[in-house]
C-alpha cells in the first residue's frame, strides 16, 4: 500500500503561548473597527510592552522599519466555536465562503495578522510602547508576536484574490451639531483635526453589517459607534453618511469589558 491508501491522521501539537504585549487602541467595542488593518490609515494605536531589559533589548532595530507585522488574539468575540463556512461582507454577507479563504475573526485559532505602520518607540513610566498606524485592533488586544515588514519579500505585485477591488467609501458629512461638539471638546487645532480625520475614515468604510445597508434613508435609521472618548452617530442617505450628533464619553483606558453597541 502507498502513504495515499491510508486515513489521514491529524496532527496534533499542544502549546502554550504567552502574550508580549497588548493593545490600546482608539475602538473600544467591535463594532466600527475596519474590517482590515490599513481601512482606516488615521487609526492610532500602543503597542504595549512591560519596560523589561529584554524587552528594550527586543525592539532593537525596529526604529529602522516604516511598517510592522502584528500577530495577535482575536479576543472578547462572541463565538463559541469555529465554522467552515462564513459569510464575508464583500459578498453581500449573504454568500459562504470557507472560513481558510477569508479573514473572519470566527477561526478554529483565532489569531490575527495585520501590517501598521510605525510611527515612533516611546517609554511612558513603566512601559515601552509602539506607536502605530492604521490597525484594525480592539482595545485591550493580546499580542503574540511583531515582525518587520519587508517589502522586497511581502509585496507581491501579481497576487490574485476573490477580495481584489477595494470598497467604494462612503461621502461622509457633519452636521453642525456635531461639529460644535468636536471643536468644544479640543482646544489645539491639531488634535481636532486628528480626530475628526479618524471619526470620518472609521465612518467612510460603511462598517454597518451587509444585510442592514438597504436601510438607507429609512426613518429614524441612526447607527452609533465608539471611536476613542465619543460616541458617534450617523444616517446614511443617498449613499451619503451624515454624522448627526457626538457624545463626549469616558476615555478609552478607563472603559470596561468591550462590547458591540446595537442600533441607536
């Protein structure tokens, strides 16, 4: 008999890992985090490390990379077990797709991999923080492992892919409610314009689930999502988003058990 005559038998290893670092990031809650890393190219984001000898040891030479690789958990999900087959939001989020061709949080192990661009290493008390950009993390991620990014060897120009055009954004507009609330809340220009750049590119992405974007324009339609300490809400109409309203909340840090917010 050949090797092919015989069952297949799994392989099985048993391991433990231990998270690095974590993340704090500006999404507190799942809903509203780009569907991928780069989505969102204002979203800010620390890389958390204790400030160990090892670990300042580790991050040597990382100051030499524009762009990192982030190996993470995919944690606090609601899903108790892994399926084959997902529903991707670029179909429709009505067609199947297996689970191994898609990069749904749904996965037998469910870790993530995201490229962020680095902006800085910086010491802040007892910890040595990464400074990057445009990830697509919930607050509070377990990381596992950080790699550069080579583009020599992780570019490839003639990769194919069912995912290949991106999604077309969404014109996003301010009402002036909202915006008189924006500009009470920070008196430096810079840090206005900062978040009121990440407030419009989180919204610009349409992250409402596939099945509820027919609901444009109906009445009393209002969404609402966390981005860093204000609660957002907005309508979508003639394929436009309008952000109504902000709500000023408590700070990203000092929130509990992330969670996805519903409808408004």
């Amino acid at each position: 008999m050949t090797p092919a005559d015989h069952p297949a038998q799994p392989v099985t290893f048993d391991m433990t890992f231990e998270a690095i670092a974590h993340i704090e990031s500006c999404y507190p809650e799942r809903f509203g985090i780009p569907r991928q890393a780069g989505l969102v190219p204002s979203a800010p984001a620390d890389i958390v490390f204790a400030a160990t000898e090892f670990n300042k040891l580790a991050v040597r030479g990382l100051e030499q990379c524009s762009h990192l690789w982030v190996v993470f958990i995919f944690h606090d999900q609601p899903f108790k077990t892994a399926k084959p087959l997902v529903q991707p939001p670029r179909l429709g989020g009505r067609k199947t797709m297996g689970v191994y061709a898609t990069r749904s949080p749904n996965r037998p192990n469910p870790i993530g991999l995201s490229v962020v661009e680095l902006v800085g290493i910086t010491t802040v008390k007892r910890t040595l923080r990464l400074r990057v950009r445009g990830g697509d993390f919930l607050d509070g991620t377990p990381v596992l492992d950080i790699k550069p990014y080579i583009p020599y060897a992780d570019a490839i120009a003639t990769a194919t892919t069912w995912a290949a055009a991106a999604e077309t954004r969404l014109p996003v507009r301010w009402s002036d409610s909202a915006i008189a609330t924006l500009y009470h809340s920070y008196a430096d220009e810079s840090a206005q314009a900062a978040i009121q750049c990440l407030i419009a590119e989180t919204i610009a992405q349409d992250p409402r689930p596939a099945h509820e974007r027919g609901k444009d324009g109906n009445p009393g339609q209002e969404w609402n999502l966390q981005v860093q300490e204000f609660s957002v809400f907005w309508t979508v109409a003639q394929q436009q988003a309008i952000i109504t309203r902000l709500v000023k909340k408590i700070k990203v840090k000092e929130l509990g058990r992330s969670r996805q917010n519903p409808l408004g």
